[in-house]
C-alpha cells in the first residue's frame, strides 16, 4: 500500500511503457509458436491459417509505418490539452497509475463500442475482425485508422490532470492485456476470474458472426462494463469467426485496405445523401442489410 | 430522477430498440459517474510520508503558492504545517530526483565544453552499472539575461553505482518546453526564448535519451519557474 503512495518519475514511466512494448512482442511470438505447435498437434494447421498470420503480421507492419509518422501528433495533442486544459494536477503516483488504467480500460471499452456502431469507425476495425481465425496473430491484425480513435476517448483523461505518459502506459497494459485474449488454447479460465476480468473465451464471442453473439463484449480488461451497459454474451455454442461480407483473401494489401474499400463504395452507390449519412452514423449491420435488401430488389 | 427512471426501465421491460437507448443513455451516464468517483478517488489518496527532499521552507513556499493559485483540491491536500513536511501534493512531474556529474558556472552558449569535459570524466563513467538511459543537462541560478547558469551535466544518481546524491531537482511541475527525436544544439540553444519572460525561472532540465552506443536518439527539455 505504502509502495502505491510513493511519487514515481515520470522517466521511469516512459522506460517502463518502452520495456513493456519492446518484450511483449517477443513474448507474443513465442507464444503464437506454441499454439502453431498445438494446432500442428491436433491437424488444423492449414495453408489458409498461416497465408492468414503473415497476412496478421504484414498489416502490423504497414502499421507501424503509419504510427511512426504520427506518433509525434499524437503524443503532441496528449501534452497539449495536459498543459493547457488540465483541471488539476493529480500527483504521479501509484494510485494514480492503478486509477488511470481503470478509467483508461473503461475508454477503451466506449471507443471498442463506438468502433462497432458506426460504418466509419467499423471500416478500419473490421480489418481486426475480418481473419476466420483466432490466435495470438489476430490481436495484431490492425486497420489503417486504429490509431485514431482512441485520442477521442483517452484525451478526457488527460484534462482531468492525469500525465500523459500515464495516459499512454494506461492505453498500453490495456493493449497488452486484449492482445492475450486472442487464442483458443485457452478454454475457460476459473468462475471468479470469468466473472471480472476479459478472458479468451469472452472475447472468442466478441470475435464471432454468431447471431447471439453479434455486437457483444466489448472489454478490454474488465468484462464488467460489458455485463453493466448490457452487451455481454457467455460462450455457449461453438464460435464462427469473421465478418460480413467475408474478405476471403490473404493478401496483407486487400486485408488492410477492404474496410475502407467497401465503405467508399457504398459511399459511392449511395442512391441519396441522407442513405451516405447514414453509412457514416449507422451501424455496419445497417448497411449490411441494406445491401442484402437490394440484392433482393434487383433479382 | 431521469437515472431512477431509465434503471427501472432496464429493470423491467424486455430488451426492445427503445430500451436499447435507454440502455446506452443510462450506460454513458453511469460512466461518468465511475469516471468522477475514481477521479475523486486519486485526488484524495493516501499519501506516503516519506518524501524527505522537500525542506520545509520549500514545503511553506510551494504550499502558499498553490493555495493562491487555481487547483482548490490540492490546496486543501496540502497542510502548512511547518514541522512536518507532508506536501507530496506538490511532487506533480518531476523528470528525476537526483543527477549526478561535472558542474560549473558558465556562460550557457558554452555548454560544449562541458559535454567534452563530462564525456572524458573517467571517474563518472566508470561509476555506470550499465549502459546509460539518459544524460541531464540541469540549469540553476540562471542569470536574468539567461546568459549564464550554474550547469550540471550528469546521470541520474540510479543509474550509478552507491547512487550518489548528486544535485536534487527542484520539485513541482516541469513544463515541456521542446521534445522530439533530431534536436540540433543550436534548437536547443534557439528553445530558451520560447520560455516566459515575465516569470522567473528556477531551473531549466534538458533529458538526452541514448541507445546503447550512447547515440542521442531524443531530447526533451523542461522548465520550472518559480
Ligand atoms: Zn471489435
């Protein structure tokens, strides 16, 4: 307890987000090693399911590229609003760090939600949903604007006085905590655990085109936002991954790029500008349906 | 009266599209009343009591200063109590506590000789239980014209062996002043006139990031004024 209330420099903070960062990834390999060798053990290792995990890990890649050339921007805009906006000075300690993460995995369950509900948002993080598989590689499956969003919802975090690189070691622990829940190796974990906390098996429903499913656990960390603002769902029947329309392709390019595609192409067909609002707020099962509609209609 | 009523709403009806925004407006709500439960909560925290670099003059002095400022919270936080020195509350960003190395009163424009002379202490280097994270350029007792300084160039004192005490920094809150990763000296040299004039400065801290062959790879310098 005593530890918790001990002010922490703020270098420390940034040397532990940077070890953080730099040790998960090798850790996250070695463990998407192990579950290639479970599924090699069972016979599910396909050609599909690795074209798949390059195809993971080369949108990580263009991904990073993107997060290099604006990280500077938004590490920037962070420090900003902490300078100038801030409403109190909350000491950098680690209380202040435990609260951080708690409110910064609360953001990131809202910004998870807003990302589902609307066609703009949907159309960089279907790149995330679209694999028809689910391990440790999908967790780094990222879409062109993932980046983007989460400014939005950590910002306020910075106005009530929180130092941004607690913001930001926040927003990674979350990360890091989500990445792990990517893997079916892992069936379900103990009652008390399943009760609080994200586990795989929760977030295999979140990953699945099930109907039952469909819009439900949006945790990062705590599965209990999910089981309070009523979008939980427990896994019971055996999980289909995917979207709608399927991708069906492994090229890292088509991957990367289908959620912004499809949204502009609609945006294109659009018969009216109200139908075009509407793909911006409306939700992407809004449009999917609109779709099948007229596939009916033209038949 | 609005949130009694949409709880019973979610309490009673089967899930129908209304209840569903109900639903969501009642969640937003409520998260707002987690965010400011919590804030509430890190605002009044236990503090620790071992914060032993603060005398208590400092103590009186950053205490009254907050009290005449603009965060009301903090200001009740922090007692004016002259023996005990309990302000923690005062503690807001400080990059490091304490930097250890070769200091000297000089004309600022002349930092270089001071890097050549901190780069060959033999002495300090040799002190290094590893590779060095960081070198710290801390300015003190900085001359009105902001021509001269009383300048530290050092490690922090963790990052070296017996962890010397070395200079302690002035506690409180830095200020960003410039940061990214290919800051010449003359940027650096060029940053001083962005701070504010019309307050007095008590100490300047420039952090230089190095990867393992002691290559600069960012630099972020900070102030605090009085
Ligand atoms: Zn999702």
């Amino acid at each position: 307890m005593e530890t918790l209330s001990e002010v922490v420099s703020t270098d420390f903070i940034y040397g532990l987000e940077t070890w953080l960062d730099d040790w998960f990834l090798v850790f996250a390999l070695a463990l998407f090693v192990f579950e290639l060798i479970r599924y090699a053990f069972k016979k599910k290792l396909s050609w599909d399911l690795m074209g798949d995990s390059v195809a993971n890990f080369a949108t990580l890649a263009m991904f990073i590229v993107i997060v290099a050339l604006v990280a500077g921007v938004y590490a920037g805009v962070f420090f900003y609003v902490y300078e100038n906006f801030r409403i109190i000075d909350l000491p950098v300690t680690g209380w202040t760090i435990l609260a951080c993460i708690i409110l910064a995995d609360l953001a990131y369950y809202w910004e998870h939600r807003f990302l589902h509900m609307n066609g703009f948002g949907w159309a960089t993080h279907t790149v995330h949903h679209s694999s028809p598989h689910f391990n440790i590689s999908v967790a780094y499956r990222h879409g062109p604007m993932d980046w983007f969003f989460p400014l939005f919802f950590h910002l306020p975090l910075a106005v009530l006085g929180f130092n941004p690189f607690i913001i930001f070691l926040a927003e990674v622990i979350v990360q890091i905590y989500q990445t792990l829940l990517h893997t079916e190796s892992v069936k379900k974990l103990p009652r008390p655990i399943e009760a609080i906390f994200n586990t795989p098996s929760h977030h295999r429903v979140h990953h699945a085109t099930n109907k039952q499913y469909l819009d439900k656990n949006y945790a990062g960390i705590l599965i209990i936002w999910d089981k309070m603002f009523g979008s939980f769902a427990q896994e019971k029947e055996t999980v289909n991954y995917g979207v709608f329309p399927r991708v069906n392709s492994v090229n890292p390019l088509t991957v990367f790029f289908s959620g912004y595609g499809t949204f502009f192409l609609r945006l294109w067909h659009a018969p009216s500008w109200s139908h075009r609002f509407k793909l911006f707020v409306k939700s992407p099962t809004w449009a999917w349906q609109q779709e099948q509609q007229e596939k009916k209609g033209s038949n | 009266m609005l949130t009694i009523y949409s709880w019973y709403c979610i309490l009673h009806l089967p899930i129908t599209t209304q209840v569903l925004v109900m639903n969501l407006f009642v969640s937003i709500l409520t998260s707002i009343i987690i965010v400011v439960i919590v804030w509430f909560g890190v605002i009044y925290q236990p503090s620790s009591t071992d914060i032993d670099i603060i005398t208590s003059d400092q103590a009186h002095e950053i205490a009254k200063e907050i009290t005449a400022g603009t965060s009301p919270f903090i200001a009740k936080k922090i007692k004016t109590n002259t023996d005990k020195n309990d302000v923690k509350y005062a503690v807001y960003n400080t990059p490091v506590r304490s930097v250890f190395g070769v200091e000297q009163h000089m004309k600022i424009n002349d930092i270089e000789q001071l890097w050549s002379k901190f780069y060959r202490d033999q002495a300090l280097q040799s002190k290094l239980n590893d590779y060095p994270t960081a070198a710290y350029v801390l300015y003190r007792n900085i001359s009105k014209d902001f021509k001269n300084a009383d300048i530290t160039i050092g490690y922090h004192s963790d990052e070296l062996s017996n962890k010397p005490t070395g200079v302690l920094l002035p506690v409180g809150y830095y200020q960003t002043v410039l940061t990214g990763n290919d800051i010449t000296s003359i940027q650096l040299l060029k940053a001083w006139q962005k701070l504010d004039f019309s307050r007095e400065v008590t100490a300047v801290i420039e952090r230089h990031q190095l990867n393992k062959s002691a290559d600069v790879t960012s630099v972020r310098m900070q102030v605090i004024y009085k």
